[in-house]
C-alpha cells in the first residue's frame, strides 16, 4: 500500500513513476498526484461550470420551449384577436420566449444544468420554424430562412443566458449548485 502511495501512474502511457517526479520517466507527460480534495481556489473557479450533460432534462427543455411556442403561436392568437403572431413577429416573440423558458429550467433543474435548456432550444426551434412558416399566409411576408436561422440562434443563446440566471436564482434560493441525481 506504502509503494502505490508513492508512486504516480503517468495519464498518458501508464508509466509507474515515483510521487516526487513532475515529469514521467517513460514518456515526458507531466504528472501530479491526485488529491481527494480541491482547493479553495479550485473550488470557486468552477462554481459555475457543468459537470456533465444530461438528455433528459434537454429534453424535457424541449418539451417546455414547445409548450411555451404553442402558447404563444396557438392559444393567445385565438383568445386575443389582435394579436398576430405570424410572420417576423412570431419569431420575434419566441427569442423572449426561449429566454422565459431558459431561466424556467435554470430554477428547476437540478444542479448546474444550463447547457441542457440551450439544446432543448435548439431542438424545439426546428418545429417552431415549420410553424411559423406554415401558418403565414400566402402574400404576406415570409421571412428568408437566414431570418429564421438567426431568430433561432438568438433564441438558444437565449435560453442559455435565462438557464445561467436560472441556476443563479437555484442557487441563491438554497436549490444547491452540485448535481443531484433526479
């Protein structure tokens, strides 16, 4: 036990070298023990970063941004008569849309997860392009799809901007900001 203590496995061919060398005997690669612990320093520089990525809360984002488009493209134009969301408007509203829904996921996801909201975006725009296009009617303006490809890059950046707030607000609330398992 005392002789794999002082000893450092090389990450990168294997190497065993002894625990006061900062270079690998075999192959030159730097090595460093691992402690069990980080630093203070370490620990407030990521305080902010995500640990891992997880599908299932992108897709339920997805869900969301989805849930949220057909409110807006559906429900409020049949109740508010005025309201017209076709054309350059309706992709208009869905880029404060996707940032509502960011800082939505951000507060309830648990732990850092503000990457997941951002493809959830992402994926719900596709659908939401084909919405927006298929209801405007013949003869009105039709956005071009660099129109439709911008509204939806500004929609995930978005939402990945309301996830950070989101995460933010989680973490102010007492939500925690390291992963929990759901």
């Amino acid at each position: 036990m005392a002789a794999e203590a002082a000893e450092i496995t090389c990450p990168m061919c294997g190497f065993k070298n002894p625990a006061d060398r900062e270079r690998c005997q075999s192959c030159g690669a730097r090595v460093e023990s691992l402690g069990g612990s980080h630093g203070d320093d370490d620990a407030h520089a990521r305080r902010y970063q995500q640990d891992d990525f997880e599908w299932k809360w992108a897709l339920i984002a997805t869900a969301l941004f989805s849930l949220l488009q057909g409110l807006i493209l559906g429900v409020i134009p049949r109740v508010v008569s005025a309201f017209d969301p076709q054309g350059l408007p309706g992709l208009m509203l869905s880029v404060p849309v996707a940032f509502l829904g960011g800082v939505i996921m951000g507060a309830i996801s648990p732990g850092k997860t503000f990457v997941e909201p951002a493809v959830g975006a992402m994926l719900a725009s596709v659908p939401m392009i084909a919405i927006i296009s298929a209801i405007t009617p013949d003869g009105a303006f039709q956005p071009t799809l660099l129109a439709y490809v911008i509204c939806a890059t500004m929609g995930i950046m978005m939402a990945l901007f309301g996830a950070f707030l989101g995460e933010k607000i989680q973490m102010g609330s007492g939500g925690g900001g390291g992963r929990k398992t759901a």
